[in-house]
C-alpha cells in the first residue's frame, strides 16, 4: 500500500468578487464567482456560518470549486458585497 502525503497551503485573497448566487427559502447559496477575470464554478458548499458581532451580519461560505480548491466567501449584508477572504490549494 502507497500512502501519498498530501500538502494543503492557505492564501489570503482578501478581495471583492462578483458572484452568482441562489437565494431560496430564507437561505443563499453561492453558484459561482468571478475573481481575477476567471469564473469558478461552485461545485460544492462545505460549511456556512454567520459572524452577527457586526450591526450586519456577515454570511460566510467554505465552497469547494470545479479546480478542486476550496474558497472561503464572505457577503457583507449591509451592502450586499461579495469578499473572497481565502483560498487553499494542494501542493
């Protein structure tokens, strides 16, 4: 059996993005994102949580694209802004 070590690394992206969203139900779903001129399909939402410490919340998502990196997205609802916080990439 061959056990292959698998390194995962975080970078800070800290930008806003445009991003394609469902809202159903009372809830949002993040669809896909454009950053940086390159769209990223959202293939899976891993975790979401909300930060209610500010006046407005802050709605945040752990999404997996088609690439297979995971993003971490964040909507400021006071003015329905789109933040990419992070991103992290194998290797």
């Amino acid at each position: 059996m061959c056990l292959r070590q698998v390194t995962m690394r975080q970078e800070p992206i800290d930008e806003p993005v445009a991003v394609r969203a469902d809202f159903r139900g009372g809830a949002v779903t993040p669809i896909a994102f454009r950053l940086r001129g390159r769209e990223h399909r959202v293939v899976r939402v891993n975790a979401r949580w909300v930060d209610r410490v500010p006046r407005h919340p802050h709605f945040y998502f752990s999404v997996t694209a088609a690439s297979g990196d995971v993003y971490q997205l964040q909507l400021q609802s006071a003015d329905l802004l789109w933040w990419v916080d992070s991103v992290t990439l194998e290797g």
